[in-house]
C-alpha cells in the first residue's frame, strides 16, 4: 500500500474514533455542564497520565527497534506483556496500600475515581504496547480500528447510560479500556505470549538497554505532555472555586484537538513510513508536501475562528460555553506551531532523534505552566496563550536542530513561511482573539 493510500485510510477510520470522541464530550456538556466537563476533563488527563508513566516510550521505541530489526515481533510482545503484568502488580499493591493506611487523595479526588484511574491506566498501558508492535506486522486499517477503540466504546457506555451522575461515566471509560487492551491483545496473534524463554537469552540485557535509551526520551516527550494536560487542569481548579474554569479550558482544547484531528491521525503512520526510508531526497519531498499545508491550515483556521466560533458554540454546546471562545480564538490563531510541531516530531523521530523530541516537550511544558503559574490561568483565554508560547518554543526548538543537522532548504523556508505569516497579524487583532468575547 503506497503512503497516500495508508494515510487516506488512516484519515477516514479515525475519523469515526474522533467523531467518537466529540460526541463523548458533546454528552458529557449537554448533561453535566462546564463542572461536569471539568471533572472528566481532569480525572481522563491524570488516566492518561499514569499510563504515560508506565509505557515509558516502549511503544516508540519498539516500532524503531523492529523496523530497523534490532528485535524481534516476538521478543517485543513477550517483554511487552510481562512488563505490563509487573505495572498491573505493582499498581495493584499501591491500591491496596492506600485503602488499607487510609491515605488522602494527591490527586484530589474520591477513593473511586482514584481506584478507577488505576485500573484504566493499566489497560491504556497495554492497548498502548499492543497496538504499537502491531503496527509494525499488521495492516495500517487493522491499526486504526484499534486505535480508535477506546473512544468508540467509551461513547457508546455514555450513550447507554443516560441518568447516570458524571462520576459513575467513569466506569463506561474502564469497561471501554478493557475491550480495547482484549483486542490489542488478540490482533497481536501470538500464542505463546506467556513463553518467557526468548527473553531470557544474553542479547535480552542489551536490547533492554536500547529500547530503554530510545523509549527514554520518547518517554519524555509523552510524559510531558500529560503532565502539560493534568497540569493544567490542577492549576486551573486551585485557581477557581470549581471544575468550570477546566470546564471552559476542556471544551476549547476539545476543538484544538478536532482541528489537528487530520495530522494527528498520520502522524503515527508517517513515522512509521519514515523510519523505513532510506533515500533522504523521498523523505525530504513528502515532508516539504505536508509541511506547504501549515500555510494554508493557519490562514483557514483564523478565518473560521473569528466567523464561526461564537455560532457553533451556542449551537453544539450552548451559551454556558461562552466563555471558552476566547480560547478557542487563541489556539485558532495558534494552529501553524502546532501543526509544524508535530509534523517535525515525526520527521526528528523517524531520524531517531527521540532526544530532541523529548527535550521540545520538556521545554512546552516548563514554558506553559510557568507562564500560567505567573498569572495566566484567570481566563480561559489566557491560559490558551499560555499554551500558545510553549508550542511556538518547542517547534523552534526543533526546527533549529533539523536546519543544522538536515541541512534541507525546504524547512528554512517553513522557518521563513512561519515569519512571514505572523508577521502580517496584527497586534491588536490578538488582543481582540485574546480578551474579546
């Protein structure tokens, strides 16, 4: 299958996940309002967060590992499942510990939510690891459909629970998170998974060590951003009396998310397709293709931003939501860093430069929350400039390093194309994103 027909059918299979998605958060506003929002919001960003912890950049690192045959299917999905049993042990004693000592919630929130982060980071852990080593053998399609899972059975538990309180939605994620590790679990087709003899060999210690050394700074890059997410919502709820104000934040977050819906669902396969070409003119030409898109992505989400928003908010969320358009404005005006930064995340990894990947993440993440730490988080608006400023460091973080070690003309230009772009915004034309409503 060539590249344009596995990025087609990547688009339209997880189209239907994040269709999926926005409908779970359409249920979860129309229902329980912005303190609903937030709530969900916040305890899905400290899931995902956990589950971050224990994948550790594995699922990078063995795709690169595979594919540059370093190791073997097998020997991933092996390490792979005996890991994620010694996560799902040790989390299982720190449950345990915790209700026995009768210990308060760090997380600030009740004994259930707690108990139910756990239990879905677990499974996120392995679907994540799954669906990862799958890419490598299976069909792009067949990825997909198991990428999208989660929020495809998440969507239909809310739909099947239509008087329940927000906090019991939480089971609908964990029963969704269990199907979808089953069903990593079983597109792997390995039978004897439980056989741990192929990993006790000599060679076990040193790939153990690479995969660590590429899964580090993968790790890193992950780690951050969901710290970035929860982060934020903590922030946000010491900074108001409720989960509103993450409420306001989530929904414009939500349609940030819709807007680099398109490159999010390819980023994976580029990476993939990438990290198995040798010719560095192909892969400078397909990058300089998608990279020309930026341009045109930024221009038409500005356009929507100051025409549209205010409409689609009253129409799909309601006036409680008004609030958020602010932001929503911002991160509009935004969309270019954010495009070129994850497209250039691909591009770096593929190379293996999983150091400077994670490096541009640790680097978002200390600009946005010091920047919303410093006074940031009063308004949804300006927390999303927050946001805004550490996506554009991270991506001239990386940008710099792939002009000196690259050396393409293609991406000084992009440096060029980001210049001029910006340049002809005007600055009372952000105040007004920024402040207006």
């Amino acid at each position: 299958m060539t590249l344009a027909k596995k990025l087609g059918s990547t688009v339209v299979i997880q189209a239907v996940g994040a269709l999926a998605t926005t409908l779970a958060a359409l249920i979860v506003a129309r229902r329980y309002g912005p303190e609903g929002t937030g709530y969900i919001n916040y305890v899905n960003s400290v899931t995902n967060l956990y589950a971050s912890f224990g994948l550790f950049g594995f699922p990078q690192a063995f795709i690169y590992m595979i594919n540059a045959h370093q190791v073997t299917h097998s020997w991933a999905v092996k390490l792979s499942t005996y890991y994620g049993l010694i996560v799902a042990l040790i989390s299982g004693m720190v449950i345990v510990v915790i209700n026995w000592a009768g210990l308060s919630s760090f997380l600030q929130v009740d004994r259930f939510s707690e108990t139910i982060i756990l239990l879905s980071s677990i499974c996120l852990l392995f679907h994540g690891l799954y669906r990862a080593i799958g890419l490598t053998r299976l069909s792009v399609n067949r990825f997909n459909v198991i990428t999208i899972l989660p929020s495809v059975f998440t969507t239909l538990f809310y739909v099947l629970m239509p008087s329940a309180n927000y906090k019991d939605l939480l089971l609908a994620y964990l029963a969704a998170t269990v199907i979808s590790a089953l069903a990593g679990y079983i597109s792997i087709r390995q039978r004897d998974i439980l056989n741990f003899k192929e990993i006790l060999v000599r060679e076990t210690g040193t790939q153990i060590r690479s995969a660590l050394g590429y899964g580090f700074w993968s790790f890193i890059s992950a780690i951050t951003i969901s710290l970035l997410i929860s982060g934020t919502y903590m922030l946000l709820r010491k900074a108001g009396t409720n989960d509103e104000l993450s409420g306001y934040f989530g929904t414009a977050y939500l349609v940030l998310s819709f807007g680099l819906l398109p490159l999010n669902m390819v980023v994976p396969v580029l990476f993939d397709t990438w990290s198995k070409v040798e010719s560095e003119e192909s892969l400078k030409n397909t990058y300089v293709r998608m990279a020309h898109f930026g341009s045109l992505l930024f221009l038409g989400g500005v356009i929507a931003a100051a025409l549209l928003t205010r409409p689609v908010i009253m129409l799909v969320f309601g006036e409680k939501y008004l609030p958020a358009i602010a932001a929503i404005q911002v991160f509009a005006g935004g969309i270019y860093l954010y495009y070129q930064g994850r497209l250039l995340s691909a591009l770096l990894l593929s190379q293996g430069d999983h150091r400077v990947v994670g490096m541009a993440a640790a680097l978002r993440l200390i600009i946005t929350l010091v920047a919303i730490w410093l006074g940031l988080a009063e308004t949804p608006g300006m927390v999303a400039l927050a946001w805004v400023i550490g996506e554009g460091g991270a991506m001239l973080w990386m940008l710099s390093v792939a002009l000196s070690r690259l050396r393409w003309p293609a991406l000084q230009m992009a440096g060029l194309s980001l210049s001029w772009l910006f340049g002809r915004v005007k600055a009372g034309a952000i105040g007004q994103l920024i402040w207006g409503t």
